[in-house]
C-alpha cells in the first residue's frame, strides 16, 4: 500500500476531511490532495510524524510502502503439500530449502510477522526510508540493467557458504542475457526499480502469449480463466545488492499483483544463493507447480 493510499484510509477512519486534515497539518488543501493521488511526498519527517500523530497512526507505517500484511502461515497440510510437491518435481534436488518441520515453520512465521527488514536496517543508522519506484525499463537503461546482474554475481562470489564452484562466470551469461534484455525492453516486460532515484533492482513479468489459451478457454468477450490458463510469470533477475532494496523482492510482488492478481514466480535453480529466494516465496505462501522445460528454474504459485 502507498502512502497516498495510507493516509486516505487513515483520514476516512478519522473521519476528516481533506480541508480539515490540511488544516490541523499547517499544510495546504492542494498538498494533501496530492499525497493522496501520489504525486508528491513529505520531503521531512516531521511532516510523517505531524500527519501520524493527527490521525493515530505510527509514522514509521505511514512513511514505509513496503508495509503490508504478512503472508497468512500455511496449515499443516499445506505445508506437507508444499514440501511433497517440491520433492516430486526435484527430485535430484536443489534440497528441500524450507524448515525441517512445520513446527519450525510456524516458529519462525511468529517470530518475523512483525520484522521488517528494510525498517529495521534504517532504524539502525537513523537514516531515512528511501522512497521506492518501480517503472518500465527504456532502451537508454540497458546498460544500468546489465551492470546490476553483473553486481550481484560479483556479490553472490563474495558470499559466505556459497559454493563458488557453481558460480558461472558473468561473460558466459552476456550473449543469452543481451538477448533476453532486447526482447524484454521491447515488449515492455522489464521493469526497473529505484530508490530515490536511484536504480539498483530489476525484473521481469512476462504475460502469456495469446496462442498459449487454448481454444476452449476461449468465449465471447475474451478469455474464461481456469485451472489450467496460464498465468503472468515474475523473475527477479537483478536482486538488491545494496540495503535500500532490501524489501525488493515484495515490492515486485506487490506491483505483479496488482495488475495480475493471479501470478506464477520463477525461481531459478543454478542461483547460489536459490535456496534462500526459494524459502522466502514458500514463506510468502507460493507452492512449487511445475518445473521449466529445462530443468534450470521452478515455477512456484499462492496456495489457493
């Protein structure tokens, strides 16, 4: 949720008017319209604090975006079924990268329904939130997209415990990457994500090509969805490296869901560190589905 959208709901609950809202702010009417349409933001905290304390809300909700309902823990039999639907389709591994037990799993679910990650990192320096934007990647961005992967290989090789011997080398990845980018930027698949302007995050979300819904799936009016229809799929291919995104991974569920309410995640499995991406989508509530063709990633959707 934005923050525009924050204190919209936060006003009506209050039961303010914008004119009155603006008037105990010491800000102008045109200003808090402009919040809530999101196209503009505090440029102080003590605006966020002035505008929590007027409504009763906490200003670190109301200053972070990433701030969302954590993900309902999955029942027993979910998880079992998580765990046994994962074995099947790997069964030559990647391991199972969730907890041992559902105990554990629910274990860890208490302990982190109320961490957040990118807040306690800023708390920690006294540095303020940065503000997250996500856009459709341009031509003119194609080197900056090739420089953050090439950051994270270059960040996964200095990593503790991973296994360098699995790293493949970045120049070997750049033919097929360069590729994939052309097609991506052209079709409007890439999106790019900044911080305060900043780029430092990039992924993908691919629609199903129109030939992929199958005849009966079709009616007048457009596609039924069913069971079997297949679903947008989102791919992070350039992970943080840097704090300021270290909720990227939600803020690119966030946006995928919200013009795709029912979406597929593509975790790869040639990633060092996929052990550790693979287990925050299962925390999150997605289920492995299917397997790629070729073999090198996992398809994984909500738990329905």
């Amino acid at each position: 949720m934005t923050f525009g959208e924050k204190l919209r709901r936060a006003r009506k609950e209050k039961g303010l008017t914008q004119a009155e809202l603006a008037n105990q702010a010491g800000l102008g009417l045109r200003t808090i319209i402009a919040y809530e349409k999101g196209e503009t933001y505090p440029q102080k905290r003590s605006t966020y604090q002035t505008l929590a304390d007027i409504l009763g809300v906490q200003a670190d909700d109301l200053h972070n975006e990433e701030t969302a309902t954590s993900a309902a823990p999955l029942s027993r039999a979910q998880w079992e079924n998580a765990k046994q639907r994962y074995e099947e389709l790997l069964p030559d591994g990647p391991a199972w990268p969730g907890d041992s037990s559902y105990e554990e799993y629910c274990e860890k679910m208490a302990q982190s329904s109320n961490a957040d990650t990118a807040r306690n990192s800023y708390k920690s320096t006294g540095s303020e939130l940065p503000q997250i934007t996500i856009r459709p990647a341009l031509a003119k961005d194609f080197p900056t997209l090739l420089q953050i992967r090439k950051d994270r290989y270059q960040f996964d090789a200095t990593r503790a415990g991973v296994d360098k011997s699995r790293l493949p080398a970045f120049e070997s990845q750049l033919e097929a990457l360069t590729q994939s980018l052309v097609g991506w930027i052209a079709a409007g698949q890439c999106f790019l994500m900044e911080a305060n302007g900043r780029p430092g995050a990039w992924f993908v979300l691919q629609l199903p090509a129109p030939d992929a819904y199958t005849a009966a799936n079709k009616r007048k009016g457009g596609a039924k969805a069913t069971a079997s229809t297949p679903l947008p799929r989102a791919t992070m291919l350039g992970p943080y490296t840097s704090p300021r995104f270290a909720g990227a991974s939600k803020y690119m569920l966030s946006f995928c869901q919200a013009c795709c309410p029912r979406l597929a995640i593509e975790a790869p499995l040639d990633d060092p560190l996929s052990r550790f991406r693979l287990t925050y989508w299962l925390d999150q509530g997605f289920v492995p589905d299917a397997r790629v063709a070729t073999g090198g990633a996992v398809f994984l959707v909500l738990h329905s």
